[in-house]
C-alpha cells in the first residue's frame, strides 16, 4: 500500500472539492470518507451562492419604516430615520392668513428619536431642501428650507407643540403633516431664501407654481455630509 492510500483511508467525513476552470463552468466532486461519489458541473453563480450560504453572518432587518424613506439608522438607544417629501403644492397658515396653492420644493427631514420605556420619543426634527430635478444621491446638494419656522441648524422649531410618542418607525408618516399645518409667523425667515422677498411677498408670487430651485439657497453639504452631521451622536 503506497502513502498517497495510505491517506485516503485515513480520511473520514463529507467534503466537496471545486474546480475551477480556465474555459468552462467550475466542477464540483463530493466525497465521503475518501471515496468519490460523483461530480458534476456547475456554473459561477449557483458556487458563489452555496458558498456565501453557508457563511456565518448576521442579518440586518429594518422596522418597517415609513413611505419615502431612503436611510435608518439604529444604535442602542437612539434612531434616525430620513424621509424624502416630494415637491406638491398645499395650503399654508400665515398667523391668521389661510394660503392656498402654495408651493414646496423637494424637502429631506430626519427625525431623531430616543428610546424611552420601549416607547420612541422624537428628540428633534431637521428639514432641509433638494433641488427638483436632482438625483437623490450621496452627491446631492441640500439648500436650507426656504419658508419659516426652521432654525438655521435645521432643527424644527415647533412653538409649544408637544410632538407625540410612537411605538413604531413606520408611524412617522403622519409627521410631515403636522410640519406642514403648524402655522408660519416670520420665524427664522430673513435669510431662508435667496427671493429677497418676505415671507407673504413670496407666497404671494409663487401660488399655484412650481417652486424656482434658484430661490433655495445652499448649505455647502452633499446629502451624505449632511446625514452625517446630524447623526454623529449615534
């Protein structure tokens, strides 16, 4: 008996052995115990699969997380969630004024959320602008929000509103109409815009058409920069 049986009896066990070939599809040969017990061809995608299926790894599963969503991010005690609102035109409330036909450009909002007795309470709410017809990528500029009632660091300024708490991400679709039915005063307003008109100047000019992109006025962040500015604390 030369050494090379010597071995194979010694083996014990399953194990596939692949092939991969310079011309043609890889081969795979199964034995058991030493013994082949056949072999067959198959092709890069169905090895590449069996391969990553059999790793170890963890699964990232989201919450099911509100419409338009585009990012969530999860740490121990806090999450983020950034939603995309399409450009639309609505009524606005300018202290006692009701505006209708009133245009919004493409708006991005991220809410910051903090766990509480398995309860999600929303710690603040950042809005800011996209240009209409920009693709929505890292690279994508973001303008300030043009109207009222935000803070020049993005944060929301909701008055005395209490917002109200959540059990779930997904019931953060009904927030962005709250923002939108609070009442605007002159709040936070002077430099919003590039118009350099005031407030009811502007909604005056601009009922029932589309929002000018050349009226937003830049922050200097890519989308990606902007996420991550507000998310350092995670």
């Amino acid at each position: 008996m030369n050494n090379q049986t010597a071995q194979m009896e010694k083996e014990t066990g399953t194990k596939m052995v692949i092939t991969i070939q310079e011309y043609g599809m890889p081969l795979i040969e199964e034995f058991s115990d030493g013994v082949s017990m056949g072999s067959g061809a198959y092709s890069h995608e169905v090895v590449a699969r069996a391969i990553i299926q059999s790793l170890d790894y963890n699964v990232v599963r989201t919450p099911i997380l509100p419409k338009n969503a585009i990012m969530y991010f999860e740490g121990p005690m806090q999450r983020f969630c950034v939603v995309e609102i399409p450009a639309h035109k609505r009524t606005a409330f300018y202290h006692q004024a009701v505006l209708k036909n009133v245009p919004f450009p493409r708006l991005v909002m991220v809410f910051k959320m903090q766990i509480q007795h398995e309860k999600l309470h929303i710690m603040d709410v950042f809005v800011a602008a996209l240009e209409s017809e920009a693709i929505t990528g890292d690279d994508a500029k973001v303008y300030f929000y043009p109207y009222t009632n935000v803070e020049s660091d993005f944060s929301v300024c909701w008055g005395g509103q209490q917002l109200p708490v959540i059990d779930r991400v997904s019931q953060l679709s009904t927030f962005p109409e709250l923002f939108f039915n609070s009442p605007n005063s002159d709040c936070y307003y002077s430099s919003a815009n590039l118009s350099k008109k005031t407030y009811r100047e502007l909604i005056e000019s601009l009922k029932g058409k589309k929002f000018p992109d050349e009226y937003l006025k830049p922050t200097g962040y890519t989308l990606q920069e902007w996420v991550n500015k507000l998310t350092t604390s995670i």
